[in-house]
C-alpha cells in the first residue's frame, strides 16, 4: 500500500474527554467512540475529520441541554 493510500486516523477530544476516533477509507471518515457519552455517533460516516469533530461538539451540547432540562425542577 503506497502512502497515498494510508488510511488517516484522528482522535477527537471535546471538553477534557477523548470521545473517540475517525479514521478514513473509501467512504469517507469513520467515526469509532471510546467513551459512552459519544456511543450515538459510533460507526457514522462524515466527509471529514472536521465534521465529526463537529458532530461530536454538537452531540456533546445536546448531551448537556437534555441533561440540564431533566434535572430542572
């Protein structure tokens, strides 16, 4: 396999967490969770490392505006 066809693995971190990895291939950047807050997203594809960082960042907020609403009394 040359170096042009290496895959690219990444790893996103949000907020002192590392929510996971994306690595490339074929279709696109493959996204493999490392922690469970981050499960929703495992095994999607994004066109890019940076949208999955995206998603996870979005993923994460709406994590945390649920969260706050359920304990809001």
């Amino acid at each position: 396999m040359s170096q042009a066809q290496m895959p690219q693995a990444y790893v996103i971190e949000v907020s002192d967490r590392t929510a996971g990895i994306v690595v490339s291939d074929s279709r696109g950047f493959c996204f493999f969770s490392s922690d469970r807050a981050f499960d929703g997203l495992d095994g999607g594809y994004f066109g890019s490392a940076r949208a999955a960082e995206r998603a996870v960042r979005a993923h994460l907020q709406q994590r945390r505006e649920v969260g706050g609403r359920a304990t809001r009394g």
